[in-house]
C-alpha cells in the first residue's frame, strides 16, 4: 500500500473528520480512506444511474423524434 501525506488540511476540516471517526468507530485514517472511496465511487455511480434512467425514460417516450424538417416548421409557425 502507499503512504499518502495531505499538507495545509484548514483546522475545521480537520475536526470535522475527527469527529466523524469518533462517530463511526473508526480511526481518522480509516474514516479519510472510506470517504475518499464514496467521493470517487460516487460520481462513477451516479453518472452511470443517470445515464440509465435517461436511456429509460428515452424508451417509455412514445413520441416521433423531432426531425430538422418538423423543427423549421415550428419555427416558421407552419402546420404539418
């Protein structure tokens, strides 16, 4: 495993993840590597579930795509 040294941590961070350690038994650096973990998963899951959720609502839309032809239309106020 590698050793990671963090310089110039603001004292209210630092109390903060103090606290959060006590909080859930853990030692200050295993409660810094755990979030760390959730920080970094986090995103990754999240823009995967987005994305999912996207390409299901784009499936439960029973709608005829928006076409150039039908988006000129529109502009112009012409009925199809």
């Amino acid at each position: 495993m590698v050793t990671l040294t963090v310089k110039n941590i603001p004292d209210s961070l630092y109390e903060k993840l103090k606290e959060a350690a006590q909080r859930n038994n853990n030692s200050l650096n295993d409660e810094i590597i755990k979030r760390l973990e959730c920080a970094l998963n986090q995103n990754t899951s999240d823009s995967e579930d987005f994305l999912q959720k996207v390409r299901e609502l784009r499936a439960s839309i029973h709608a005829p795509l928006l076409t150039d032809e039908i988006l000129r239309a529109i502009r112009t106020d012409k009925r199809m």
